[in-house]
C-alpha cells in the first residue's frame, strides 16, 4: 500500500481568525451593552422610582421652655414630618432663628442658653426649604423665690369654668410673672400626682386651668398646686403650696 493521501491542508489556528475574531468583538459590545444596561437601570432605580419622602411638618420641642442668665441650657430639638408618615430629628440640616435675637444663644445641636434677661417671649423658629416649626420662650435673671396667688380657691369640676393661678417670680432684677412658663404640679391629699388639670386659654391674671377627668383622686377633692422654675447650676426653685377644692 502506498502512503495515505491527505485529505486537505494542515489545521492551522490563523484559520479560525476570521471567525473567532467577530464574536469575540461581539462578546465584548454585548457585555458593555449589559453593564450600561445595569448602569442605568439602577440609577433610574435610585432617581426615578425611590422617591426621598417630603417634609410636611417641623415640631420644636419642649414648648415654652423658661431659661434663666447663668442657668442651665436646655436641648431643643425640631422634629420632622414628611409624606410617607416618617419622623426624624432634623437638628443636623435646620437652620435655627430667634426673634427677638439677642436674648439666648442656640448651637447647630439645639442647646439653647440665655444670655440676658428678655422683656417678653421670644420665639425660635427652625426652618427647612419652606418648612417651619416655632415654638417661644423667654429668659429671666436668676429666681430667689416664686410665689402662687391666691392661697385658697374653690371651683366646679362639672362646670366646665376655668380657674386662674399666678406664679410670680423674685429675681436679682426684680419681679416678674412667670405663670405661662413655669412648671405646675398638682397633687392630692396623699401626696400623688394629679392628672386631668390642664392648661388652657382664658381671660385671667396668671395661667388659665381647666379640669378634666381627675385620677388617682376623684371629686371633691382638696389638691396642692406648685409652680417650680429653674435656677443657676441646674438648680430649680419651687414655689410656696396653694390650694384648690374641686367639687364635683
């Protein structure tokens, strides 16, 4: 037998060039197609259909604070409301304002401090894009002493009138009424704290008080009322004991 024919030319690898080339470029585009496909699909995602939720509300907190020249500062804090029912304390991003300015100062954190005693409230507003929150305040010298008036008075739980106490407070400057802005507590005979005694609106001298639903202690009942401010170095001031006979 003779030697075997070949049946065609030797294999050689530039032989597949021709074709492996074009699907490797089209491997590649397709690849890149993909990635930007990613690409743009997530920051759609991110841009177009996560939506940031809107601010509705701002509620500065506590209200109606009483700050005193030389006392302790008092940390304020505006709390956000937006579209989608969340909450968030917003200190870090409002931009915090007072008016009267000159009066207390506030740091970016909402520590608030009184500088020099204010004839009247101030208000301090924190604000965001048009959003704004305010509540007021005001700032007194130093309280020696405060005193609640009258000593003694009787009122109608089912009668729905509002009853007035005065707080008037003794200071290094003078006196001063702090009725609207001292803390008031009232407790029963036993000495337990009375829920149901509520400020309210009215035409009086001093704070308005109405009463509601009394616990622990029903009517008639003779509760104990006190007005308490702070003072220096965290100190607080409490005033002399009153009265009031609650019938039913």
């Amino acid at each position: 037998m003779g030697a075997p024919r070949s049946l065609g030319r030797p294999l050689d690898g530039r032989m597949f060039e021709g074709v492996l080339m074009p699907l490797k470029r089209s491997s590649l585009r397709m690849t890149l197609f993909v990635a930007l496909f990613v690409l743009l699909a997530t920051t759609w995602a991110c841009d177009g259909f996560f939506v940031d939720p809107v601010l509705v509300t701002l509620v500065v907190t506590p209200p109606t604070p009483t700050l005193v020249v030389g006392g302790s500062s008092i940390q304020m804090t505006a709390f956000g409301t937006f579209d989608d029912g969340s909450k968030k304390n917003l200190n870090s991003s409002v931009i915090w304002t007072m008016n009267p300015p000159g009066y207390a100062t506030i740091d970016k954190g909402g520590m608030l401090m009184g500088t020099s005693p204010s004839p009247t409230t101030v208000t301090l507003q924190a604000s965001q894009a048009d959003v704004v929150g305010s509540t007021t305040f005001q700032v007194f010298s130093t309280i020696t002493a405060i005193t609640v008036a009258p000593s003694t008075q009787t009122v109608s739980a089912s009668s729905g009138t509002p009853f007035c106490l005065q707080a008037t407070a003794t200071t290094t400057t003078g006196q001063q009424d702090i009725s609207s802005t001292a803390t008031w507590a009232f407790t029963d005979p036993h000495g337990q704290t009375e829920s149901g005694v509520t400020k309210a609106t009215g035409s009086c001298t001093g704070q308005a008080f109405t009463i509601g639903t009394l616990s622990p202690t029903v009517a008639p009942v003779i509760l104990n009322a006190t007005a308490s401010a702070p003072s220096t170095n965290g100190g607080t001031v409490v005033s002399n004991t009153v009265t009031v006979g609650i019938t039913q």
